[in-house]
C-alpha cells in the first residue's frame, strides 16, 4: 500500500470529455464495505442539485461510493439538474452493484450550465473499472479546476494499540470563499464511528480548517465535505478510551488541506495567518479576523509587500465590534508596528517590509480588551486573481 | 458668478507642501455670514481626529468654515492628532478672525503618519486671502488623492419665487467603500435652514447617494459630509411651503457627486447599478444589492465583460436572507438571463455580452417573493485597481 491509500478504499479519476483539454475531469471513492458518512455543506440559499441530493442521503449515515465531477457544477439547473445528479448516482450503483441511496455525488465548475449527462454516464463503467487502492490521486486530478496542484494528504494515527488511516483530498479555495463556486473535500477513513460521532468531529475539525480560510469572501454554491468511515482499522470511537487521538489527526488532515487551497488560491502570491487576540468575545475575534482577511485593501497592500497598518487599523474598526482604537496592537510576525493604536515609528517600517517580503508571514491584532482570540488563514489579492476571473467561463 | 458658486459662499486651494508633485493639497470653504451646519460621519470605530473634532463641533450647529488637507489622513495619530487637528483650525479662526469652535476640519490620506501641521500654519494665510467665490474648483482639486478628476457640481432651485443655490463637491470612492481611507464630500447652500432640519434632510440625502455606492467594501476612518447653509437667498425651509424642492436639489446634487465618484473608481472600467426587485422587507433588498455589489467574482466578471450570472444568483444566495432560487430572475439591462432560476438559454448570452461591453449598464436581481426594492451604484474590479492599491504609500 503506498502512503496515499487508506485501507478498504478504492478510487479512481478519468477523462469523460467534460474539460475541453483532455485532463481528467470525473473521479470516483468506494468503500469495499459498508461504511458510514457525515457531512457538512454550503450555507448559501443556492444550492447546486448535488448538494441537495447528499444532504437527503448523508441523513442514512451510510455511504458506499462518491462520484464528482469538475468542470460543470449543475447548480441553477432546476429540474433537469437534479434528474442529472440522481442519474450520476445511478450510473455509479449500476456500475458497482450499490444500493442506489448508498451513492453520493458532487459537483464543481461553472453556474447555470446543464450537466452532459450522457458524457458521465458513458464514463462510469471505465471509472468503475479502474478503481484502486492507489487511486486517490487521479480523484484529486479529476476535481481540480482553477486549481494549479491536486490536494492529498494522508496520515497514519494509533489508538488502542492499533493504527487508523486517514486519507483527505480537496479541491478549490475555501469554505468562505471558493472563487469559482466550488470547494470539495472527501476523507476516508478506516476507524470506526457512528455517524453522529463522526459528524461532531467533522463540525469541529472543519470549523478550524476549511471554515477559517478567506480567498475572496464569496461563499459557493457546491461546497461539500464528506467524511466516510469504513471501520476496517477495528478500532471503535465509541469504546475506545481516547478518541481525541482521532479528532487531532482529523484536524491535522483537513488544515493541511486547507493551508493547500489557500496556497494554491488564484492568482495568490502569499499565505498569511490573520490573527486576533485580547478580545472580549470569541464572535469579536472572528469579526476582525474576517473583516482583515477579507479586505480588499489590507490584500492588496499584501500583494505589493507593502506593511500598510492602517488598512488592518481601518479593516479592524469596520468590523461591527466595540473596541477602542487606543487600546490596539499590531505586529507583522515578531515586528510591532502599532503600540496603543499608535505607530511605534518609521524605525519599525523596513523590519515590517522584510516580514512582507516572505511567502508566509503572521498579521497579529490585539485589542487588549480581553482574553479570546481567533485566527483566520488568508491570501494576498493579485493581478492574476483578476486576471483569471474576469474570463473564467471562456 | 460662475455657475459654480453659492451666493455669500468662497473657497480657494492651494499647495502646502504636502504633495510631493507640487499640485494643491490645502482647501478651504468660507461662509460669508454665520451658516448653519449638519453632518454625517464614518460608522468606523477607529476614527480621525478631524471627524472626532467635527463630530463635537457641529453639535452646535454652526460653522463659518472648513480647512480640509489631503495626502495625510490625520488618523490613528493619538494625542498629537487632536492637537494638529484643533492647530488646522485655529489656524483659520486666526486668519479670519472667527471663533475657533465655526471651524470645521479635515484629512484624507494615508493613515497613521503625523500631520506637518508646521506645513498647514504657514499655507493657511496665503489660503484665507486667495479666497473667491469661483474658487471650488481650487478647493475640489486641493482634496483629490487618487481621484483622477475633481468632482463639483452646482444646481440652482426656486421656491416661493426666489432661487436658492447648492454647490457640492466631493474626493474619494464611497461612504461604505473608500478605497484610500477617505471620502469627502462638502455641500453649500443659500437656503435658510434651521440645523435640524438641514440634518434630517442630508440623512435622506445621504442614504440614496453616497450611502448607495460600492467601491471596495472598506469603510473610511475619515468619512465626511457637511452641509452648510448660509440663509442668503432668504428661503426659509421652515416657512416655505415646499420644502420638498430644496430636498429634491440636494438629492441631485449628491447624486451626482456619487456617481462621478464611482465613475472615477480607483482602476474601474464601468459603472453598474444593481438593483432588487420583489424582495419581502428594504432590508432583504439592500442586503442582496449590496453583497452583489461587494462580490468580488462579480466584480472581476463585470470587468471581463462576462455574463456569468451564476456568480450573481450565488451572492444573492448567500445574501443572509430567506429566498427561494427557483423565484429568481435576472436581467442584464433589458435583457433576461434567468428566469424562476433557470437560465434563458445560450440564445440570451450575446445579447447580454452587448450590454455588459457597455460602460455603463445596469443588473437587476428580481427575487419575485415581495415588492420591496433597493438599488447600488458599483464599478468592476480591474487590474488597476489592485496596481493602485498595492503600492499606495509608495
């Protein structure tokens, strides 16, 4: 078994002829056994056909397959569009002889097109077909779309003195801000859990994860992460004495993903953590996390390496909390520009302006008004990420 | 007179030293007699001196003058910035010999750098004696920071029989989305009103112009607007029988102001108004107008001139109100893209490729669940906009 596999899964990923360049654009997950589900999805009233469909069927906490397609997310597809993602499911319980309820499906790619049905239906027999245990990473090529590399992240864990496995992949730019109407993300998993243990920790891992990154603010229509657990490993969350040894390995894979998409974010040149501490409230850190994060001014300013505090300064006090501007604090990683809401020099501007110049650095806001904190992982706002949205559909 | 001046009304601009390139950077509009005043101010929680001055100032109603300086914001600028801000004034008062507290101030620029208020003191007197009533386009150019041309209009009215005046002018990108940390907007009248009345009346104003544009989505620290009114024309607002007509001017004026703020959008290529139609409260309309008008995927779409209405119904989506998708409709001009959700087929698309390779266009967003509506004046999301703000301080 390579280290991408997780024991009793299989999956695969082929060209159906969806993409216009040959890549490969369907892919497919199967549990050898029956296992179970949890999933979360898009909050936004627009749901696409295939996030409608799961949400009904995740309800059985059962699943034997996943089948997705990139390039057309089949959402604003009205009737025709859930036909469309009933039949995808069909194709793939025909193919693999499932009960048809034990099939999820999932969607990514341009808005309001209807899904060429005929194109994946033909494809699924070959799909089926080649199914493997090392086939995660044609299923993560198969979902990308502006995405620049596949996301797969596998990690072993110990529990009981047995190992559990837990295999993730993903695609597009975030839970709160996919640029191009869809985030993706399945995990596999050996362990075995009930389906509303595995839903909590899925809330809770996803909720430090792919719900605190921040490319564009815009929230999908498609968004799905699912989580299947097949049991195999032999080792049982509910009897086991420690199951926070799975909930961290958990966490692990679905922030390593998510640090992948903010990476790979379009047009993104820099990954920088927004962080927010000495809050009254946990709700008012994450304000001002997401008011910086999301500001188009500070993610410019980022993008031309530019230490311009009082954007962050600006940002922070739109953020609809109480705080008081003379009680604030900034840093770019270790360097304090702002002392009291006030700046602590020119000195301080050309350490500020190396720490901008890294990949990767740290904004920090402390309010000094309490003792809560939240942090949010961002990306600067490029001339390609315009670029590449101003003709996505073309 | 010109067609630019206010009767009783002078203003002049002039270069401090503020600037770098020698253009103006020091404003100042004078009452020829004790006007009364209203304003409205940033919702920002890190304020400017300048606006924490003003907001204490026309408590009292009055005011006889207003210094505004732009390249540097005033802001974040503790202690000292109050001190530099109430130095603006007295500085006026001095020149003038009027009483300090009629003296109204503000900046615009960057933020958290101290004022060279040493700069301001030495230009005031040159300024108070360059005084004229045609001297707003002076004082319009004296605000600009990236604005690329001076924003003033003048519009006369007549009530009970006799003309009164109103002169406005304005710099920056919004009310809720200046993307240089300040929009400024300054208004002269001739009518006589009580400070009241004048403040209810700019309110109204207020909400359908400058508070109905979106550049960014970033909320100034330095967001101002002052009207003064200096009775001259002998119209008495209170006394005349229709004092409609005077709202019906300042509503005009400020209008037009908004849009040549936002037709001078830092980098925009267009002018788009969204507007919502059948919504169930104003509120859901706004919410839906606005969060359209801030997406940035729609945004980046305008600019590429791509009808890509998915990206629409998915802001309205996440809007934060209760819709139903399949009641959705959405226009491009005349030119109807979706019906009950669902697209009006390829056929549509060159027809709403035309409208969109327009300048300007509008995006009507029909939610068909009530008959409230609400309508935001935006631009796209070009390249330039993330130049122009990537090396702003530079």
């Amino acid at each position: 078994m390579t280290s991408i596999a997780c024991p009793g899964f299989q999956a695969a990923g082929v060209h159906a002829g969806l993409k216009n360049n040959g890549a490969k654009d369907l892919g497919l997950i199967f549990s050898d056994v029956p296992a179970h589900v949890a999933g979360v999805f898009t909050t936004n009233r627009v749901k696409a056909a295939p996030v409608l469909l799961d949400m009904e069927r995740v309800k059985t906490g059962r699943c034997r397959a996943i089948l997705v397609n990139s390039r057309n997310a089949n959402c604003c597809t009205g009737d025709r569009g859930m036909q469309d993602a009933l039949a995808m499911g069909r194709a793939v319980s025909e193919a693999l002889g499932l009960d048809e309820n034990d099939v999820l499906v999932a969607s990514t790619g341009v808005i309001g097109t209807p899904l060429p049905i005929e194109k994946i239906e033909s494809a699924v027999p070959d799909l089926a077909r080649s199914l493997t245990p090392q086939g995660f990473m044609d299923c993560s090529r198969a979902i990308m779309t502006t995405d620049t590399v596949p996301k797969l992240v596998h990690r072993q864990g110990a529990l009981d003195g047995k190992n559990f496995h837990v295999t993730g992949l993903a695609k597009g730019s975030g839970m709160i801000a996919p640029n191009m109407a869809t985030m993706l993300c399945f995990v596999c998993t050996d362990i075995q859990a009930e389906p509303v243990i595995l839903r909590s920790m899925l809330l809770k891992s996803v909720q430090n994860s792919l719900n605190s990154i921040i490319i564009d603010g815009d929230t999908s229509t498609n968004d799905t992460t699912l989580v299947l657990a097949n049991g195999l490993s032999g080792i049982s969350l509910a009897d086991s004495g420690c199951p926070q040894a799975f909930q961290t390995v958990l966490d692990e894979v679905l922030i390593t993903l998510a640090r992948e998409l903010v990476r790979d974010a379009e047009g993104a040149t820099k990954m920088v953590k927004v962080s927010v501490k000495g809050a009254m409230t946990p709700e008012d850190a994450r304000a001002v996390a997401e008011t910086v994060a999301n500001s188009p001014l500070v993610k410019t300013a980022i993008f031309g390496e530019d230490a311009n505090w009082g954007r962050i300064a600006a940002a922070t006090g739109r953020a609809g909390i109480l705080m008081d501007p003379g009680s604030l604090d900034i840093f770019f990683d270790d360097v304090q520009m702002v002392s009291n809401g006030l700046s602590c020099g020119a000195q301080t501007e050309s350490a500020a302006t190396a720490v901008l110049k890294q990949a990767e650095f740290s904004i920090t806001i402390d309010l000094n008004a309490g003792s809560e904190e939240a942090s949010v992982l961002t990306c600067d706002f490029s001339i390609d990420y315009v670029k590449i949205n101003a003709d996505y559909r073309s």
